[in-house]
C-alpha cells in the first residue's frame, strides 16, 4: 500500500496507537482524520497538528458509526483508507455474575464497530484504485490471558472477521490488513489500574509504529508485531506460560 497521498480515517485517535498512525501518515503528506469520544483530547490534538480534521464519535453506539460515515464520505469522498483501532479492555471475572453493560460496551467497541463500519465503507472504498482496510487486532487473540476473556475473545473474533472481508473484497481494489499488536506502551487497560491515565509499560509505542509502517508499505496483510510473533506462531504453549498464575 502507498504511504502517502491518501486520506485516511483513524477511529480511536485521540491516544496511543491511533494517534501515532494518525501524527506519522501525516508527516508522510496524508489527509487524516481521526474520531474519538473525548473532545477535549480532539481539540488539543486540531490545535497541536493543523492537518488533521477531528471528530466526536462513539464507535460503540450504531448512529454514531453511520453518522460518521455519512459525514466522512460526503465530506471528505476521497477517502480511501479507514483503519479500525478503537479498543476497550476490561477485566471480566466469569466466575461471578457479569456485569452485562460491560461486556456489551467491549463487544460492541472492538467487535461490532469494525464490522460495521467495514460494512459502512467497504462499496465506497471499492470504487478507488488503491484502498485499504486496516483493523488492528492483538497477540491476544491468539493466545488469551484469563483475566480479560471478552478482550481476548473479540480480539481472536477480528482476525477471523478479518479473513473473511479479505475473501469478500478480494475481487476489488481493497487491500485489508490485520495488525496485531503486542503489549504497547499506552492507556489502553487502564480499567486494572488505580491512575488511569498511567500506561502499562510493554513495547514503546515508535517502536511498534516502525514494524507496523514497514508491514503496510510492503503490504504484508498478516502482521503480528515483535512479541505477538510468538503468540501468532506457539499458540498452545505461550497459553501455558501466560495463564500458569
């Protein structure tokens, strides 16, 4: 994929890993727009980075995604990228009754709101010559840590997802990437810390930007990065190892 001269939608890009896609496809010479919930962290991130157009959106709420995309399209008809990274993590001990909000809000952040919005953009970007979509997935939706079972499981759910609307767009110009990530050092996870705006430590956040770029530019679809390798690669065993406390 061409890493440059595209216009590209980053959900999630108020922080993290959607921001850094959105701060380094905009140094290569992309239109970007990202959406997220908070306004605040959008307006600061407008003001800092006069290139990049910003939009409040909730990707877990249905009218939000097609508000968003009606408004992308109309608005912005060159569009040609849209990178699926919004995601929620939370713990879930199913060993008591759930909290049904909780897990409805993980499901419909990280699972329900690629689909849709896949759906959403998927004729619009088949009408390009060079188009891409590009969902981020996680090392842990190939090998699961316990204490947060519905993270893990939508995860696995997209790289699945993923496969399929490869095989549906195969005939046409879309390229769909998966990018599974391994532990990053940002927010994401917070809901097990007492300072939620404390990162967790794990791979610094340019270091996974390098591999991951470097995966799009030469357009490897599949891309487990750094330490997911090992989870992409030892499934079974790295379950043991991850899960033995």
């Amino acid at each position: 994929m061409k890493t440059t001269e595209n216009t590209i939608l980053i959900t999630g890009g108020t922080s993290g890993i959607g921001l850094a896609f959105a701060e380094e496809f905009l140094r290569l010479g992309n239109k970007v727009i990202i959406c997220g919930r908070r306004e605040d962290r959008l307006k600061q991130i407008a003001e800092k980075h006069e290139g990049i157009v910003t939009r409040v959106c909730d990707v877990a709420d249905s009218n939000d995604r097609e508000n968003l995309a009606s408004w992308a399209i109309s608005n912005f008809p060159e569009v040609n990228v849209l990178i699926n990274n919004a995601g929620l993590q939370l713990l879930t001990d199913m060993t008591k009754p759930v909290d049904v909000n909780r897990v409805n809000s993980e499901i419909s952040t990280n699972l329900t709101a690629p689909i849709h919005l896949a759906s959403l953009f998927a004729q619009h970007l088949s009408t390009k010559p060079e188009a891409a979509i590009i969902n981020i997935s996680s090392g842990l939706a190939f090998v699961p840590i316990a204490f947060m079972p519905v993270y893990c499981a939508t995860k696995a759910a997209i790289h699945s997802i993923t496969l399929s609307l490869r095989h549906q767009l195969r005939n046409t110009p879309v390229k769909v990437f998966e990018i599974a990530p391994p532990a990053v050092d940002t927010e994401l996870g917070s809901d097990r810390r007492e300072d939620k705006t404390q990162s967790h430590g794990g791979l610094p956040v340019a270091d996974f930007l390098k591999e991951a770029m470097e995966a799009i530019k030469t357009d490897k679809l599949m891309a487990p990065i750094a330490m997911a390798k090992n989870s992409y690669e030892n499934r079974e065993a790295m379950f043991e190892i991850m899960n033995r406390q």
